[in-house]
C-alpha cells in the first residue's frame, strides 16, 4: 500500500517569456490553496491526500496543469473553483473531473 492514498503535483515551473509555464497561471497560489483545502477538510497526512509542489511536468502548453497518483490523472484549472471541484470530486470521492482533464 502506498504512504498516500492520493499524491497531487502540481507544475509551478517557471520560464523566461515568452515561453509558457505554469507559474505564469497563478499555479503557485492554486497548489497553497489546494493544500489548505485538503488540511481543512481534514483528508491531509499518512493514508490521506499530499499535494506537493513539483518542478516542470513537461506540458505547461496545457496548463497550467497538476497530476494526481496513482491514478495519473492529469489535470489543468483556471481558478479555485476548478480546484474545489477537483478537490471534492477525485481527491475525496474519488470521482475524475472529466471536463478540466488533460489527455
């Protein structure tokens, strides 16, 4: 059995413009306000949710984007309530957002 039942990294790589990156899109904030989503609703720690920061995922085309595990399913937002629905849907129900999922 893994350490989590659901690991999240989120890409907050940074790039010189005018190239496309993920920090470009608020990715940093969106990670920190995933985290605390998580801790709030008390799904953080051993058994339970990590989300995590991670450096370039190699599709910030399409991001800004993160990834869940072990499913690996990957995922790109625009603002909280795409995280809430990602949050509440796939992190705690275990149900994939089809509409912010990347292919």
């Amino acid at each position: 059995m893994s350490h989590f039942q659901r690991h999240v990294f989120f890409c907050l790589n940074e790039r010189p413009a005018p190239d496309t990156c993920c920090a470009n899109h608020g990715a940093a904030e969106m990670q920190a306000y995933a985290k605390d989503r998580i801790k709030k609703l008390g799904k953080s720690g051993k058994g339970k949710v990590r989300i995590n920061k991670a450096g370039c995922l190699d599709r910030c085309d399409q991001g800004p984007c993160m990834v869940v595990y072990p499913e690996a399913v990957w995922y790109t937002f625009v603002d909280r309530e795409d995280i809430d629905e990602i949050v509440e849907s796939h992190l705690v129900g275990g149900k994939v957002v089809e509409r912010l999922r990347l292919t």
